[in-house]
C-alpha cells in the first residue's frame, strides 16, 4: 500500500494559495481520475485508489499544516504502511516558481508542516515532491505562503498539475531515482 500526502490548509480561505499546492495537486489528480474526495478518516480527507494492482490512499490532512504529523503517523500506524511508501508532496519557498524536485532523506528546510510529519513518523527517510512558489522578500513569509497566486501563477501551476497527472502511477511503479531522472526539473 502507497500513501500519497498533499500538503496544505482546510477552508475555502486558503484555496488557491502557496501553501496549498500540495492539495491543489492531489485535487487535480483525484479530478482527472472521476473520483473524489469524499471519505473522511483521522482528521483527513481521503481517497482510495488501485494502481497496478496496488492500493493507493491520497489524504489531505485537515489539521493545518503545522499539525500534519499526527494525521500522517495515524494513517502510517493503522495502514502499517512502509515509511518508504510515502510520499508527501509540498511548496517550496527556496525553490524558483514552478519548479519541481523530489527528494529523499531531506531537511525540512524550514517547512513547519514537514517538519511535524518527521517528528511524528521519527524520521525524514520519505520521498517528498517539492514544488516551488519562489519567495517574495518584501512581503512576510507568512502573508506570501498564505496569499493567492496571480493569474499568470494559476496558469503555470495547472500546467503542472498536467505535466504531473501521471505521477501516482509513476510513484507506484518507478523508484526514487526514475522518478528524479523523470520529474525533476527548473
């Protein structure tokens, strides 16, 4: 079993922000599949799927972001799924707009929602697909990640969204370093 976790923040408020990539990508995914969101378990949203024979959970966790890891470490526990068969997918303020990276055994690199998920999993030894939103200095970090993006931004995001439709499936078939050489990109 595979557990897919978007990140970001409940509430029509945080729709189409920064910090919300994580879930406007599993959104996207779960959308273009002609499912839904539509299940509800330890304090997440939830989705099942089969890929190639294999069952795959999306969750978008309903804690807000700072408290992501309790919601993880539930589905991990009652699933007992592989810590090697996680993937957690999130912004990046270092990373350039639009840019995607996965990475493996990572810091968290200052992201409060990761950093909750390794202190509740015990360990940063997960894949994570990283998704730049740049990082506008002249504004407060928190004001940046939580405001919405421009039209143009919106734009670019839903042609990653497209770009990244298949990466489930690539996720339940390829290992990390396929997915690097597939994925990664400025």
């Amino acid at each position: 079993m595979k557990l897919i976790v978007g990140l970001g923040n409940p509430g029509r408020e945080y729709n189409n922000t920064r910090h919300n990539v994580g879930f406007q990508l599993l959104d996207y995914i779960v959308f273009s599949k002609h499912l839904s969101f539509s299940k509800e378990k330890f304090n997440a949203s939830y989705v099942e799927m089969m890929v190639k024979g294999e069952k795959v959970l999306l969750i978008k966790p309903l804690s807000y972001m700072n408290l992501s890891g309790s919601v993880v470490a539930k589905f991990v526990s009652f699933y007992k799924i592989n810590i090697n068969d996680i993937l957690v997918i999130q912004d990046d303020l270092d990373m350039n707009f639009g840019r995607i990276k996965f990475v493996y055994d990572s810091s968290c690199g200052g992201h409060n929602g990761i950093r909750d998920i390794e202190r509740c999993l015990g360990t940063k030894k997960y894949a994570r697909l990283k998704i730049g939103i740049a990082h506008d200095k002249t504004i407060d970090t928190k004001d940046y990640v939580l405001g919405s993006f421009s039209k143009e931004e919106q734009q670019e995001l839903e042609n990653i969204d497209q770009y990244l439709e298949n990466v489930v499936e690539d996720f339940c078939s390829m290992n990390l370093e396929n997915l690097m050489s597939k994925y990664n990109r400025k």
